[in-house]
C-alpha cells in the first residue's frame, strides 16, 4: 500500500488541457509528451510495488530540496535498516551504452545518462536524511520499465534494473526479511513534510482564453464531437454519455485549473461548454454545486 500516492503533476495536467484545446509549438508538444511518456511509465512500475507484501513505506514522487537545491524521486521504499529509490526511465526503442553516455540508435542521439542523475539524488538523499537525524543505508536503481528497451554494451556494475528483470526484481524484494518502526513512520512523516507540490522546474506556455477551442470533451476518448440528449451528453464518437451535471462539472474544473484567478459564472461557464445550450442549466448546476456570492450581474460561485 502506497503511504504517498502518486498523482499527475499540475504541470502535465495543464499541458494535457492545452493539447486538447490548442496547437501546441513544437516544443511544447514534445515536452508534454515526454512529461505522459515519463508518468505512463511511473504508474507501470506502481503496479508493481503495490503487489510488495513485505513491511515497507512507499512515498512515490517526491519533490525535496536540501542546501537550496532541489532534486525529485520516483520512487522511495523505506524498509528495515535500508532506503531503496528508483528512478524510473520509460525510454523506447534501441539505445546502447558507451564511455558513461547514453545514445539512442538510428538517428544516434545522445540523452541524458539517468544514471548521473540518480548519482546526484543520492547524495542529496543522503544529506537530507541525515539532517533529520537518520542515516540509513541508500540502495539507488535505474528502472527502464518498458517491455521494448533494448540496451546495448549495457554496463554489468551499473545499478540498472531492466525490462526483464523487474519482475523478478519484485519477488527478491518481498523475500527481504523487514520489521518497521515507529520511526521508519517519522523517517516518512518527516518526508512527506519536506515535500514540495510545485516544481521550480515546470514549462508552461502562455496561453489565453480567446485562443483555447471551447466546448466539453468527452470523458473517454476526449473527443469535442458531442450533443446534449435529454439529461446527458453523448459522444458521437466513442458512444460514451455522461450525466451533463457531471460533464459540466468537469469542465468547470478544468477551466478552475487553467485560470485559477477567473470568477467562475454563469456566463463563463456558459460560454467555456458550448454545447449545452441553456444557461438556465449552467445557472442551476452552478448553484447546487458551489456557493454564490454576489447579487444579479455580480454573481459568482466559489
């Protein structure tokens, strides 16, 4: 059982959000897809340690900071007498190893070694720990979690677990003899205190209201290709309907989280789902939904 869910950065929630209502540069369209690709690949290696049946701690995506300098964990398991963290690599394809680099094959393309970065999370880990009064031993993998990596002259003295191993990884994992303290509990606790929610690191677009493609998305297959029939919206699409008060909802939800400082209104609202027609459906759903404040034209939810 996980003691720190991992859940979808603010950061890849928005750019999700934008790619649906906007042509993203190239860039930024890249860098989104790296961002899923990178948390599609976190969530298989989830599926993994939520199996583990052994006593342990295990706090997912940690953002921390010692000595002014911030460094992010994939994965974190507190055990008895030791820490184990993973950073988890979703790459695709054939790469091979040469002279402590990284290269992609067929174009050749250098990447970044995520074997310097988990150097690098590990020291300040160690540092961490220990200005919280807790100096465990630190066992640091690289995970490449997916089925159709290929590496090769991989490394046989790097910590590298692979595709084809974890697994097998995981059933050495629980045959590990663990007994948990309160402490180990404080160590987490302590963690979880030092954890920061918002990335210095994030890249985010500008981007404006008159700009984004208006209407609800279906909930399934995010298609706008909807109609409100009777007391739901269908998608033309996929065929998925869903409850209109739902959908709006949702929609009012990510409108909150691309514009967190708008005023959410009737006529906001009204204009943000396009394809419900009434505003006295907008009005009503927004009233049963959130408290209004203001009076006649000045009249808002929150």
């Amino acid at each position: 059982m996980f003691y720190k869910p991992r859940t979808m950065s603010n950061e890849l929630i928005i750019l999700e959000l934008l790619n649906e209502r906007k042509n993203l540069p190239r860039k930024d369209k890249q860098h989104y897809f790296n961002l899923n690709k990178g948390y599609e690949g976190e969530v298989l290696f989830d599926a993994l340690t939520e199996n583990l049946q052994c006593e342990c701690l295990i706090l997912n995506d940690l953002l921390l900071k010692v000595n002014n300098t911030t460094f992010q964990i994939d994965s974190l398991i507190i055990a008895h007498g030791k820490i184990y963290f993973y950073e988890v690599k979703n790459y695709e394809g054939d790469y091979y190893y040469e002279s402590d680099k990284l290269f992609k094959r067929n174009p050749k393309v250098e990447v970044i070694n995520p074997l310097y970065q988990l150097g690098r999370s590990e020291s300040l880990l160690r540092q961490l720990l220990l200005s919280i009064g807790f100096n465990p031993q630190i066992d640091a993998s690289v995970v490449f979690i997916n089925p159709k990596f290929t590496l090769y002259q991989a490394p046989l003295d790097k910590p590298i677990i692979f595709p084809t191993q974890v697994n097998q990884y995981i059933e050495n994992f629980n045959a590990i003899p663990s007994k948990l303290s309160e402490k180990h509990k404080k160590v987490a606790d302590q963690l979880l205190s030092l954890n920061n929610t918002d990335s210095p690191y994030k890249q985010i677009p500008s981007f404006y209201y008159d700009e984004l493609r208006k209407g609800i998305t279906c909930s399934k297959c995010h298609s706008f290709n909807l109609s409100v029939e009777k007391r739901k919206c269908i998608c033309h699409e996929c065929g998925n309907g869903e409850p209109v008060t739902d959908a709006v909802m949702r929609s009012v939800k990510e409108f909150k989280i691309l514009f967190p400082n708008e005023k959410i209104t009737t006529n906001i609202i009204h204009d943000w789902c396009q394809v419900v027609q009434s505003k006295k459906t907008i009005r009503r759903i927004l009233a049963t939904n959130f408290n209004i404040v203001g009076v006649h034209q000045w009249t808002y939810y929150e």
